[in-house]
C-alpha cells in the first residue's frame, strides 16, 4: 500500500498547453483540442473524511445531503423524498440490464457524508477514506475555508495526465494488465459481484500516484470541477491560438435536455470512480467527464482543492 501524504501537501503542475479531450472514446469528450493552463498547485490526494470533520467542527457547516429539499426543484416527488437524504449505490443480487441505473441508485433518507449508506453507517475506520455525498455547493464552501478553489476542468485534466500528454490512462495508452493494482475501479461483474477488495472507497493514497506524484486521479471518486458542463468540447482551434485558461459553458446551457422538469444546473466532475466497470463505465481516463447536477451529492463523488500560488 502506498503511504498518504499529508493533508496539506499539494504538488505543482507547470504551466503546458496539452490536448484536452479525445476522439475515441465517449462522445462528450469530443473534439481534441489544445488548451494552454498556467501552472498551479493541487492537492495530491481526494479531501478525506479527516478533514471535511475538522471543516465542519471549525464551522458549524451542514452539507447539502443534511438539509431539507425544496419541494419547488423536485415536482411531483413524494414527500417521504424531500427529507435529508442522498443517492446511495446498493449492488444487485445478480446480473441485470445495464440500460437501466435505478436498480442500483437508491435515494436513501439520512445519507450523508457522516452516514455513507444511510443511517446506522458510520465513518469508523474510513477517517482517510476519500468524503463523498457532496454537493457542489459543499467542495466550494471547504476549499473557501482552505485559501483553496476548485480546479477548472482543463487544470484538472492536465493534472490527471501527470505529463502523458494524449495518453489514454493516467499511467499510459496500455490498460492495467491482469493482476495489476493501478486504479480503484470496479474489478469483477457490475454491478453485483466485486472482485475482493474493490467495489466500494478506498483509503486514499492506497494506488500509485501519477506523473505528478497525484493520487486517486483515476477512480476511487469522481471530483468536482468549476466548469459549467457542456455536451462537447469547443470546436479545436490551431496550436498557436490554443484558449489560454478556458472556464467552461454557462449555468443556464448546462441544464439536462434529458430531464427538463430539473431547472438545476450541472457542473463537469472528473476522473470516475470505484464503480467505473469496463464492461459499462470506461470513464476513469484523464478525458472522461460527466455532467452532475449541481445539489446532488451521491456516494462516489468527492473533490480536490487547487491554488494558484
């Protein structure tokens, strides 16, 4: 097991422009394009729960999954629904249709950062495991606390890359071969039988670090980013006229066409999670995004902080 650095430790990411996106996977990571980023610094591994305790002790802060909802943003929901609570990943007893999520989503009353699956679960002996159930709302107020911010999704994905500029993986083009430990993702047959020693957080800092000497930038949870999501890339531009910096879309684009009862907006998270499987979710790559609505918490997102000195 690799040993955690300390909490407050944070590596530098030099100033690069690199090719963001890729062509060949999913086709919101499209098109490639060069994006030059100033350097930064970022925290080497995912905010445990350690350290959103002590956010919280230092500042009486309640997380969005510990408030009420607002019956306003979620129309037709049962009122049973609109108590505290989050979204909370339970397996299922055997294989089934992978078209369809809810059967292993479950919005679970009581959920919460403190209660990982609910009430009657705890944090004893997941202290350094990476803080999930956290809204957007959530990351920004700890890394205000911190002297922090929250990466961009261009900071982020040059950091994922550790270097590798184009690379499929973190660690390189070659997928993690057999036996290897190179990422916490889901190992085995989704979403019912992990293989030993995966399908749930891992301690962070438990996988090699990438090019940077960054943990967990592939897998374990998803992280927030600043940048409103989008569908696609921006169209690529020539090398010499690279964005320099690029903040991504507007809140009122990134609402899901999908679902157009939720006037809630979406911001990028980054770098999958445990439950990323092959066979589904191939989305613990550097390129990899997603769109999440900005008050939902589930129990595979967390964050990282950056700052620009």
């Amino acid at each position: 097991m690799i040993s955690s650095p300390p909490a407050s430790e944070m590596a530098w990411v030099p100033a690069a422009t690199f090719r963001m996106g890729s062509d060949v996977h999913y086709p919101e990571e499209a098109p490639v394009h060069p994006v030059h980023v100033s350097g930064f610094r970022i925290d080497r591994r995912q905010v445990t729960n350690r350290e959103l305790a002590r956010f919280v002790d230092d500042t009486g802060y309640v997380t969005v999954a510990e408030r009420p909802l607002d019956p306003a943003d979620f129309p037709g929901a049962p009122a049973e629904n609109l108590v505290p609570g989050s979204m909370v990943f339970t397996g299922t007893p055997g294989p089934v249709d992978l078209r369809h999520l809810s059967q292993w989503w479950a919005w679970t009353p009581g959920a919460c950062w403190r209660h990982p699956e609910g009430p009657g679960s705890s944090l004893a002996g997941r202290e350094e495991h990476p803080v999930v159930h956290i809204a957007y709302e959530d990351a920004e107020a700890y890394a205000g606390w911190a002297g922090k911010a929250l990466p961009t999704e261009a900071q982020w994905e040059l950091a994922a890359r550790g270097g590798l500029d184009g690379a499929t993986y973190t660690w390189g083009d070659d997928a993690e071969p057999p036996g290897g430990r190179l990422a916490n993702y889901w190992h085995g047959e989704f979403p019912w039988r992990p293989d030993p020693g995966y399908g749930t957080t891992a301690p962070v800092g438990s996988f090699p670090p990438n090019g940077l000497g960054l943990f967990d930038m592939a897998g374990n949870v998803w992280e927030w980013t600043s940048d409103w999501y989008a569908d696609r890339h921006p169209d690529a531009s020539p090398p010499c006229c690279a964005p320099r910096d690029p903040r991504g879309g507007s809140a009122r684009a990134s609402l899901d066409p999908a679902q157009p009862q939720f006037s809630i907006p979406r911001k990028v998270i980054k770098g999958g999670s445990f439950l990323c499987a092959d066979s589904y979710c191939l989305r613990y790559r550097p390129a990899a995004r997603r769109g999440q609505m900005v008050d939902t918490g589930m129990s595979h997102i967390g964050f990282r902080c950056v700052s620009g000195e």
